[in-house]
C-alpha cells in the first residue's frame, strides 16, 4: 500500500498570514487613536504673579524670581515705563533651564547682567514684560510684573528714609493725586457723561491726562468749554454796555454840575481794551496752555 506524502508547507504559509492579517486588523485602529491623539496642551500661568517676585535693590538693580507652571524652553524680558509706556530696554534672552519648584518653574535672573543695559532709577517703579514662546509657534506668552521702588530693610535705612524730605513730597503729591481723583471724578462725569459707577476706566483715563498733561479736547476745545465761555462773553459784552451808558451819563451830569470830565480820548481806548480782551480771552487761554504742555513736555 503506497503512502501518500502531503506537504504542509502551505498550511504553514496560511497560518503565518492569517497572523499577519490580524495583526495588521489590531493596529489599524491603534494607529488610528495614536493619529487622533492632540497636540500637548501650551496652557501656562504664571504662578507668582499676584506675589512680589521682583526684589529692588538700593542702587535700583533688581533680582526676578517668576514661576511659571511649567518648564519653558526660553525666556525673555524687557522693561517699560509704566506711564510713558516707553521701552526702557531691549529685549534680553534669561539664560538657564530654571529649578524645579512644588508650584512650578523658577527663573531667575539679575538687572543689569550687561554693560549695555542701562541704569534704573531706584525711586521709579518700572514694568517687567516676560515673554515665552508657544509650544507650537506664533505669537509669545506675555506676563508682566511690577518693578517697585526700593525700600530700605535696615534700622538706620529706615530713619534716613523717613527723614528724606522728598520722600514727603512724593508721598505729598500722591495723597493729593488720590484725593483730586476723587474731587474730579464727579467733575468728568458731568463733562463727559460718563458714570461714577466707570471711574475707574475711561474716567480715569480721562483725569490722568488732566493731571499730566493739558490736551486740547479736554480743556479749551471741548464744548463744554466752549459754550461756558460763551455765556460768559454773553455777560461781559453785556456788562460793558452796561458801563458804556454808565460813562455817557457821567459825561452828560458832570458837563451840567462844571465838574472836570475825563475826554472821550481817555475812556474810548479804555473800552476797545476792555472788549478785545473780553473777545480774545479763549484764545489768550489757549496760547498759555499748548506753550505750557509743550514747554513741560520738553523738559520731561
């Protein structure tokens, strides 16, 4: 009896690919997840900011302590003027991968770390604009910081301080800031309409440009302005009539009575002052204020 020889190569060549056609069902939908996967988040905060991270010191370099929520790649800084809002400096790469803190990420750094960067006065408060890059490009993260001013720490410091007379002034100017901003508010509320509840926003604003500066549209070309000036020319012009006639029946009594009476050459001049002035008074204002902001604002 002859005995038939099967070969089992094929039965071996089905199973590996049956495997194989698995495999590939199983890591379809797994390649499918990882695809749909999205990119990591690019959320931070800065985790001090409500916290004075920057310390003054008395020569008015400063020390940053910023601590961020995550670890950032780069970090960049520069400094403005809080009411100018001018750019005091450059903007400087922080170097360091920063330390690892329970809340988050420390980075510090020192003003002034070049020769390039430029002194501070330590009686100004400054502006730290921090920078750090998205994740995924575009526009940086920004954060800022306020720079304070000084404050001495030592015993004697503290004395010296307060003994400092413009120490006083600033603190003079202040309180007088303070209590014109309240004074003010109603007066911009009635001028501009805006509410009491809003002074902390447009009011605001509003009043600062009057204590710093002397624009046009808030003092000599606002309507307001403009209309109480008319009604105050209303009464002057009525009030020179009013002396007009009055010089008329002098001259007229006086020439009945013998008295010595002052000519027409002596009270006419008088009059055409006295109207040209009455007449010309807004613009006299205006010449004195735009002479006095662009003088103040050479000096600043």
């Amino acid at each position: 009896m002859t005995q038939r020889f099967r070969p089992r190569l094929p039965r071996r060549a089905a199973s590996l690919l049956a495997a194989l056609l698995l495999a590939v069902i199983v890591a379809i939908p797994a390649s499918g997840v990882a695809l749909a996967q999205s990119p990591p988040a690019d959320d931070i905060t800065l985790v001090n900011k409500d916290r004075q991270m920057v310390e003054r010191k008395k020569e008015g370099d400063f020390v940053a302590r910023p601590i961020f929520s995550r670890q950032v790649s780069e970090l960049y800084y520069s400094i403005r003027h809080p009411d100018t809002g001018e750019w005091i400096t450059n903007t400087y790469r922080v170097q360091g991968s920063g330390k690892k803190l329970s809340e988050g990420w420390e980075y510090t750094f020192e003003y002034p770390a070049l020769d390039e960067q430029p002194d501070l006065d330590p009686e100004q408060a400054f502006l730290l604009v921090l920078g750090v890059p998205r994740i995924g490009g575009g526009e940086r993260h920004v954060f800022h910081a306020l720079i304070p001013v000084h404050q001495p720490k030592g015993l004697w410091d503290r004395v010296l301080g307060a003994l400092d007379p413009s120490r006083w002034a600033r603190a003079a100017a202040g309180w007088l800031v303070q209590g014109a901003h309240g004074t003010l508010c109603g007066v911009v509320e009635g001028i501009t309409g805006t509410e009491v509840a809003d002074c902390g926003g447009t009011a605001r604003g509003l009043m600062g440009d009057i204590l710093t500066g002397t624009p046009p549209t808030l003092t000599y070309e606002h309507p307001f302005i403009q209309r109480a000036w008319t009604a105050v020319w209303a009464v002057t012009s009525g009030a020179l009539m009013v002396i007009l006639g009055w010089m008329g029946l002098s001259f007229i009594v006086q020439e009945h009575l013998g008295r010595h009476q002052s000519g027409w050459r002596e009270m006419v001049p008088r009059l055409v002052l006295g109207l040209t002035a009455a007449a010309s008074s807004l613009w006299w204002c205006a010449l004195v204020i735009d002479v006095a902001h662009a003088v103040s604002q050479f000096i600043a």
